[in-house]
C-alpha cells in the first residue's frame, strides 16, 4: 500500500514525532506486518494485523488511515469512513484523511460531502505537498461537483488540477466530460485524446470520448470508442445505451435496439432510453406505400 506508506511517514511530520515515541514498537511492527501483508495480496491477514495494532493503541493515527484504506478497497465504505473519522478527530489538519474521506464520499455517491471534504483538505493543502497530492484533491472535488450538476466548477478545479499534473489522466477526462455536459465540444476533444494518449488503460475516456463523438454526430468513430469502452466494461449498461445511439447514426438498427433494451432492462423508467427505443423503433418501421396520384382528367 504505498499512498499508506506516505501516509505514515507524513504523519511523523505532522504530529512531530517518531513512531517509536508516538507508537510502542510492537504496533509499529504491526503496521509494517500489515501493509507487507496487503502488498502481497493476503487482505484478510493484513485487516487482523492493523486490528490488532488498535487493539494495542486505538489512537494510533497510522494504523487508522491504514485500516480505513483497506476497508475502502474492500468496499466497506462505512467503516472506511469511521477510520477516517476517527483520525480526523486526533489529527484535524491531517489533509491525507480528509483526501481519503472525500474519496470514498464520491464512491458512495455522498457528492455535497464529498465536495465540503475535499475543501478542506485543499485548503489544508501546503505548499511543500507533492504535485499530484494537490492535483488529486482538485480533480477529486471537480468530479464531485460534476454529478451535483456544476459543470463549470468542474472545468475550473479540473483544470487547476491539470496544471498541478498535466499528466492527470482522469482530470483529463473528467474536464472533457465536462466540457461535452456544458456543449464545449471544442475544448472536450484534444482533453479526451491526451487522456488516452498518456493513459490508455483508463478506459472511461473511450467512453466520454465516444458521447462526445456522438454529440458531433461523428458515429463510426463514436462505435470505435464505445466498442473499446464495452470490451474492457462489457456489462456497463450506460455505454451500451450510447453505443445504440452510435449505432442508430449508422443505420443498424437490430444491435442499436438490443443496446438500449439492455439499458433499459436495469433502468426501464429512464426517459433518454425510452426516447431512444422509440426513435430506433421508428426507424425500423417500414414507410407506408405512397397512395396513388388521383387520376387527371383531360377536357
């Protein structure tokens, strides 16, 4: 667990101590046992050994940052919380708590939370704190803002967060993403393509790239992006839904309705799928023969 490791050695800054004075040497060991232990893939052993170093010092601001990871990772965001929480309350200008708390807000969908955390731990934020830390918190609260539907507050913390790393794949994206939402089609496209040029494995840029393809009515290079998307994502059903809408563009119109029925079959009451069945459906449906000309009569 590397960001954990950073973790510790910034908390001996913080609370201006060694482990050795702040921690008896056992739980330190404990510690060090338990991130070996994640790293090597045994989470289980590594949850028991965190567990047992707060056992023998529940105030141990390391050891809580830890477990709350390892909780986030497995997806028990609730106890994930109550680690970072309860770090905060020993530490409250620990600003790796509060980047960590913001983190797992968004992954649960706390968005306004996830916003107000991630503005703490941005002003927290000191001017000696690696690039990418910085570049995290503002990507991190772009994203949220994004989904409380403020697009324009997230171009402008995703762009700060882009000069602090212009390598920031996902800050990338999310600014494109952003830039499509508010119509900025322009401004999406060289975002979505430096994303994928420095990290093509983050495959959600295909995704926005390929909406933003769609958007521009632009649909073989739209199916290209989608399909990529869908290959690494096969049961994501908001990809298929835009890949039908690709699909519709192009005039094949049996997958375009297979595409959003899979949509719909998990979301059936969405009114962007039901409109665009029903405009899929539409185009399959034969035109009616012309009725013949009435006949003219001569004088």
């Amino acid at each position: 667990m590397q960001r954990t490791v950073i973790a510790l050695v910034a908390l001996v800054v913080l609370i201006g101590a060694t482990p050795s004075s702040s921690t008896s040497a056992q739980v330190h060991q404990l510690i060090l046992k338990a991130e070996k232990l994640y790293r090597s893939g045994d989470r289980p052993g590594a949850l028991r050994a965190i567990d047992q170093a707060l056992k023998l010092d529940p105030r141990d601001i390391a050891a809580l940052v830890d477990r709350g990871d390892m909780r986030d990772n497995a997806g028990d965001h609730a106890g994930a919380l109550a680690d970072y929480d309860a770090a905060i309350a020993i530490a409250p200008t620990y600003e790796y708590a509060y980047r960590t708390k913001c983190a797992t807000q968004f992954a649960i969908a706390k968005y306004s939370a996830a916003v107000a955390t991630c503005t703490t731990a941005i002003a927290l934020e000191d001017a000696s704190t690696a690039h990418a830390y910085a570049s995290d918190a503002y990507r991190l609260r772009g994203e949220a803002k994004f989904y409380t539907g403020d697009s324009k507050g997230t171009v402008a913390d995703t762009s700060k967060a882009i000069a602090l790393d212009p390598a920031n794949t996902r800050a990338l994206a999310v600014r494109c993403d952003a830039n499509v939402d508010l119509g900025n089609y322009v401004a999406a496209g060289p975002d979505c393509d430096k994303a994928i040029a420095v990290g093509p494995t983050f495959t959600w840029t295909f995704y926005v790239r390929g909406t933003l393809y769609n958007a521009l009515q632009r649909w073989s290079d739209a199916q290209t992006d989608l399909q990529t998307y869908l290959k690494a994502n096969p049961t994501d059903e908001f990809g298929r839904l835009a890949l039908a809408q690709a699909e519709l563009g192009l005039g094949e119109n049996a997958p375009a309705l297979a595409d959003v029925d899979a949509f719909l079959a998990i979301h059936p009451d969405a009114t962007n799928g039901q409109q665009l069945r029903a405009r899929i459906q539409a185009a399959m449906t034969p035109s009616p023969a012309p009725s013949p000309s009435p006949t003219t009569r001569g004088r």
